[in-house]
C-alpha cells in the first residue's frame, strides 16, 4: 500500500474544484479552471483556480503542463514550471502560454496543468574560493556528447 499524504486544500470560491489524480498512480493531482478565457496566439493569461493550498513543509508545489494540452494545442505554463512555497497561502494562479499560432478558449472547469508535490532542499549560500574537481569540470551544455 502506498503511503498517502493529505494536503489541505482551500475553497477560495465555492465554483472552485479540488484537484483531482487522473489514476491512483499519477504523480500530478489536475488542477481546473475557475476563469472562461481565451488566449490568443503568443499570449500569456493567468488562469485562477479559486483554491488556496497548504504545502508541507520541506516541499513545493510544481504546477506542470498537462501532456494534452501542451503537445496538441501548445497550451503551457508560461514559466514551463510555476513553484508554490510552502509558506505561501494565496490563489494558486496558473500562467498558461499559448505557443501555437490558434486561439485556445479555456471553459470553466476544464483541466489546465497538473500540481506535483515535491521535496525541496533549503539551500543556502555560502561564499568558498575553490570547488571541488570533477571529470567534467567547466564544460557546459552539451559538453557530456550527448
């Protein structure tokens, strides 16, 4: 049996609806819609879910593209991947872009990306004079030859 985490979840307007998981193995939880919208070629328009959510601590919220909507209509987040800290407690807003050359209309209630639940590593810099060494070294993108 997998282990389940509850995540609360906020009704900001009572049209809003909770995320929903496509299968019981799908790692995204779908997030609809509150806004009718339409987004023209090029643009970018942020979509309202209606929902405010509470983020463990020690994660983030990743909004993602859904497959459908970014590889047949070209509809994705505008950022590729919009993050929600876990301290944050307002609207989750969905930045989608529209990359195709058509007007995409957005219902009310439509699936528009998915919400994945990841760990995050609270990072902070520090200042050194060297780093270690590594086979690869200073080589950029691309340099593995791949």
């Amino acid at each position: 049996m997998k282990e389940v985490t509850r995540i609360p979840f906020k009704k900001l307007d009572p049209d809003a609806k909770l995320p929903t998981k496509a299968t019981w193995d799908s790692a995204g939880l779908d997030l609809y819609s509150l806004d009718t919208a339409v987004i023209g070629p090029g643009e970018t328009r942020n979509i309202r879910s209606g929902l405010a959510v509470e983020i463990p601590n020690g994660y983030f919220g990743g909004i993602y593209a859904r497959s459908g909507l970014s590889t047949i209509h070209g509809i994705r987040p505008a950022n590729c991947v919009a993050v929600i800290d876990s301290d944050y407690r307002g609207q989750i807003g969905i930045p989608l872009h529209n990359e195709s050359d058509k007007v995409y209309k957005i219902q009310k209630g439509d699936r528009v990306a998915q919400l994945v639940i990841q760990p995050c590593l609270y990072a902070v810099p520090v200042e050194v004079k060297e780093l270690s060494d590594t086979k690869r070294g200073e080589y950029g993108f691309g340099s593995s030859g791949k």
